[in-house]
C-alpha cells in the first residue's frame, strides 16, 4: 500500500471550525479573516491562490502531483511469521 506523507493537516474542532495554518494562508495568498477560494471532488480539496489565471493554476496543479509523488512511500507487507 502506498502512503503519502502530507506537509501538514487541517484539524477541526468540535463545533467543525478549522484553523487555517500560516502557512497556508501564505502560499494562498490571503490574510487572516479574507477567504480562500477552494475546488473539490468526491475525494480531493484543492485550496488555491486567488489571484492565479487558469494557466497558472493547472500548472501548479502539475506541480503538486510531481510533490505528491515524491511524497509516497512504499509500504513494506507484512512479514509472515513461520513457526
């Protein structure tokens, strides 16, 4: 099974609120309180720059799947044990 080793995670509270790092409020762009715009399907999220043209987004979307490449890791079976 393949793992991917994410550069961070999204906690919620209990009342669903999230605290959006800085990190990613830097990459996106944004200052705490402004809106970061987002894209989705059925299993992926994609939080992205607002001030990004459609080129620039595909191309860091291409970007991102080298990195998420680069950050899977095989997972090694589990060893039977003879006895």
């Amino acid at each position: 099974m393949e793992r991917i080793k994410p550069v961070g995670y999204l906690k919620t509270t209990k009342t669903g609120k999230a605290h959006i790092s800085e990190l990613i409020r830097r990459e996106t762009g944004t200052k705490a309180g402004e809106g970061i715009p987002f894209v989705m399907n059925a299993k992926t999220v994609l939080l992205y720059d607002p001030n990004l043209n459609l080129q620039e987004l595909l191309a860091s979307i291409d970007v991102l799947k080298q990195d998420v490449k680069l950050r899977t890791t095989q997972k090694e079976p589990e060893k039977s044990e003879q006895r």
